[in-house]
C-alpha cells in the first residue's frame, strides 16, 4: 500500500514587533499525519524560524501553509526522516515487534 503524509502548520509564535517589522513569527508548531488506507501515525514537533533584519519579510497575513512549511524544512526539520519514522510506526502497527500474548496458566 502506498502511504499518504499530510504536513500541517498547527500554530505559529509571533513577536508583536521585531526588527521593524510587525506579528514575526519565530515559531512554527507543525504535525505530520501518516496512513496507508488503514494504519495512521502521526508526528508533530516545534521548530524556530529566524529573522534577521533586512531579509525578505512577508507580513503575517500574507503568509501561506506551503512557505512556513518551507521554514519549518529549511531550519532542521528533517522531511524525510519525519516520514521515515512514521513509516516504521505503521509498520510496527502492521506487525508488532512485541506482543503481550496470555499468560500460559490463565486459560
């Protein structure tokens, strides 16, 4: 089965001024959402995002999901490595590395 991610933007931290400009993100709370039609994992962390004077700066309102999940990759988060992790959860959902069978006398 192919395995469907869904990356989500869940919050962002904004100082109210900074650097001259207005509502500066410095972080971003995202999630990663994993399913292959039956198994579901998930995923979710922080990152910070730096701005530095002078750098482009696009205002709060302005922003779109696919440019702060492009902070969110460029600043450590790992996009494969996140979607790797969540393969071998489903994977473990598929066949677990460990059971807790009956106890034998309990039958």
């Amino acid at each position: 089965m192919t395995t469907t991610y869904t990356w989500l933007v869940e919050y962002m931290s904004c100082y109210p001024e900074a650097e001259g400009e207005t509502d500066v993100v410095f972080t971003v709370g995202w999630r990663c959402n994993a399913t292959d039609g039956t198994y579901n994992a998930t995923q979710y962390g922080t990152v910070n995002v730096p701005y530095v004077a002078g750098d482009p700066y696009t205002p709060y309102a302005d922003l779109t999901e696919v440019q702060v999940q492009g902070w969110v990759w460029a600043n450590g988060v790992d996009q494969d490595a996140v979607q790797s992790s969540l393969d071998t959860s489903i994977a473990n959902q598929v066949n677990p590395p460990v059971v807790n069978p009956p106890l034998p006398w309990s039958a």
